[in-house]
C-alpha cells in the first residue's frame, strides 16, 4: 500500500475573486470519445452559442447539445495544490499546500438537441427570391445598393446567430430551400422551386438526358437561355436534389426528393379547400410527366398534410388538407396543442412525422408522447390523445 500524502487544506488568498470562476462541465460519451481520438494538430471545435433571450447551446462540428444546469446535493470544492519545502519532522516528503479556490453547487450537463433552425424563418422573412429577381443582382453604384448590400443576412451571420453545428446549418440550409447568392442567404420561394423542378423534368425528356448522370452544363444552359433561370441558382437546385459529380460534370437526381417537392408544391394550394385525394394524385402525375409518373405516392408527403372523410360524396372519398409540420410551434406543448386541435386522436404513424423535428431520435419521441399526450385503445388499435386538463 502506497504511503498518503500528508496536505494542509487552506483558503486561497484570491478566494473572493475565484469565487463563481470555475464550472464543472459533464461531458457525454461521444464528446469524450471524440476529444480521445483527436490530436493536437487538429483538435476539435467547440462552439457556444445563445442570445441573452436563448438558452445556451453548445455545437461540435455536426451536433448540437443543449447546455443545463443541475444543483449538487453535495458541493464540490475546487483546490489546487503548489509544493512547499518545509519537511514535517521525521519526514523526508515535503508539505503540500492545497488551496480552496471555489465551491461548486451545480454541474453543467450537455444534452443532445435538435438543431434551432426555426430562428431562420423569422431572420430571412422578407427576403425571398422569386421569378423575375434573375437580374437584381447587377453590379450598381447607387446608394441605394450600397444601402441594400448593408442589410444582407450572410452565411457568417447564420454561423454566428444560429444554434446548430456547421453541418446541421448546412442541411438546413438545403432542407428549407435557401440560395445563397452573392454572399446573401435567401430562401426561394416554393412555387418558382416548383417551375424550376417542372421545367428539369421536362428538359431531361425533350433532350434525352439520363437522369442518372446528366450533363450539368446542358440543363444549365437550357434553364438560363431560354428560361432565365440564373446559373447560380439552378446549380444550388441541382445540389438540393441529387448528388453533384464535379469532376465529371453530372447530376444524379434524387428522383424521390424531386417528386416529392412537386407534389408539396401543388398540396400548398389545398390548405384551407382540401382535394380528393385520386384527382391530386391524378394532379401530381400529370406534373412529374410519363417518365416519373410511377413514383408518385402519398408517404413522400408525411407530415405535410390530414386525411379526412367526405361523407357527403357516394362513395365516401379521402380528402387532403396541407398541414405542414414546418409550420408548426417548436416548443413541444404548443406542439402537441396545434396537433390536438387539428386532430383529437393520432395513430404512432400518423404523428411521429408531426414530431420529427422537435425529437433527436425514436426514444426521446416517446418520452414528449408519454408527457403531452395519453393512450387510448379500441378494437383499431392504439390511439395517442390529448391528456385531460384539470381546473384548480
């Protein structure tokens, strides 16, 4: 058994300054994991970010982790020791000192969090790029333009404003549609994304191009001269819905993703007049063309819109109603609320497309399940309902 090192406990004489200067920060097996196996030649980034009206968030280069305090049952106090030369009698191992600098009451826990995007929507609104913007990018001297140019929202400004990793801003970025032209974020609006996804469609058939590897060169031309759709922006189209081979010039659609925002683009339209559900099939077909017809199906829709019955019809028919989940409040409560309302009981495969975007995985889903909503069970099956509310 090793001998024990004798210390004598003492304040530390800048106590007063210490105090409230140290944090103790617990960190999850995957950031251990990815500080192990770093190295000091590139070691990872971390990043905090939060307004003083936001709680704090902390960001890896592809995650985003939610920074919160928990109390202590214990304190914890924070000492240092410096070695002394003083020898106790008898005792060949010199003194240490150990100084109390801080008492710790909390731990701060990292847990995993969507990414905050939804702060975009708010940033960006009012700058939308539409058809017929194509040309209000030429270079001018007035100061009007100067004045313009001062009030761009950059790519850097989304950096250093939105609480998301790199990679997570990256995504979203591509998943709500936003250009970045000149340096400028601005999202494009969904009916000229629509016309452009019609008019590649389209151009793929009349030039016989293979959707699996399509010269970008060729579409791009065709959009920009006889469409007046900017390079710059059918490029970054291009990106959105397919994989980009640079060295070789193509683009291989994503043929679903394509087929998917067609379809949102003709449901939008239904949002207070639902449609039958075949003539919107039907509807949808006829846009994506004879080549793409086959890959229409309602799932590429989930968590964009309600089912309901016309009863008055004979026989009864499907309607749909747009109901965008995107379009829903983040914060889970009035999440649940909104879905309550609009519907009084869901089957798990109805909501769980509702609750993507507002639950990290399948396992913390359940858990906003289990606290905003109850089960209920009948020969159908199993039902989630809005629990009980109780006055007093």
């Amino acid at each position: 058994m090793g001998a024990i090192t004798e210390c004598e406990l003492r304040f530390s004489p800048s106590s007063s300054t210490d105090t409230g200067a140290f944090k103790l920060l617990e960190l999850p097996a995957d950031i251990c994991k990815l500080i192990e196996s770093s190295d000091t030649a590139n070691p990872p980034r971390f990043t905090i970010i939060g307004a003083t009206d936001e709680d704090a968030v902390l960001c890896t280069a592809d995650k985003t982790y939610t920074v919160r305090s928990v109390v202590l049952s214990n304190s914890v106090l924070v000492v240092t020791s410096n070695p002394i030369e003083e020898n106790v009698e008898g005792d060949d191992e010199p003194i240490q000192e150990v100084f109390i600098r801080d008492q710790l009451k909390e731990v701060i826990e990292l847990v995993p969090s969507v990414p905050r995007l939804h702060k975009l929507d708010s940033l960006l609104r009012g700058r939308e790029y539409d058809e017929g913007h194509e040309y209000e990018y030429m270079e001018t001297n007035s100061d009007d333009d100067v004045s313009e140019k001062r009030q761009k929202f950059t790519y850097e400004d989304a950096r250093s404003t939105i609480q998301a990793s790199d990679a997570e801003l990256d995504k979203g970025l591509r998943d709500r549609r936003i250009l970045i032209l000149d340096g400028e974020l601005r999202p494009i609006a969904r009916s000229h994304l629509t016309t452009i996804l019609e008019l590649i469609l389209t151009n793929l058939v009349s030039l016989s191009l293979p959707h699996t590897a399509a010269p970008i060169a060729t579409l791009v031309s065709a959009l920009e001269h006889e469409h007046d759709i900017r390079s710059a922006v059918s490029r970054q189209v291009f990106s959105w819905f397919g994989r980009v081979d640079e060295n070789r010039g193509t683009w291989d659609m994503d043929v679903d993703a394509v087929i998917r925002e067609v379809g949102l683009g003709i449901l939008r339209a239904y949002r207070n007049d639902p449609a039958h559900d075949k003539a919107f099939l039907a509807q949808w077909r006829k846009a994506v063309g004879d080549t793409f017809e086959d890959k229409v199906a309602l799932p590429l829709l989930s968590g964009n819109y309600l089912t309901s019955i016309d009863s008055l019809s004979e026989p009864p028919k499907t309607l749909l109603t747009y109901f965008p989940s995107s379009e829903l409040p983040v914060e889970p409560g009035a999440r649940f609320a909104e879905l309550f309302l609009a519907r009084p009981r869901w089957k798990i495969e109805e909501i769980a497309p509702f609750l993507a975007d507002i639950s990290v995985d399948a396992k913390e889903r359940d858990k906003l399940l289990l606290k905003h909503a109850r089960t209920v069970t009948d020969p159908e099956g199993i039902w989630y309902a809005a629990r009980a509310k109780y006055n007093g």
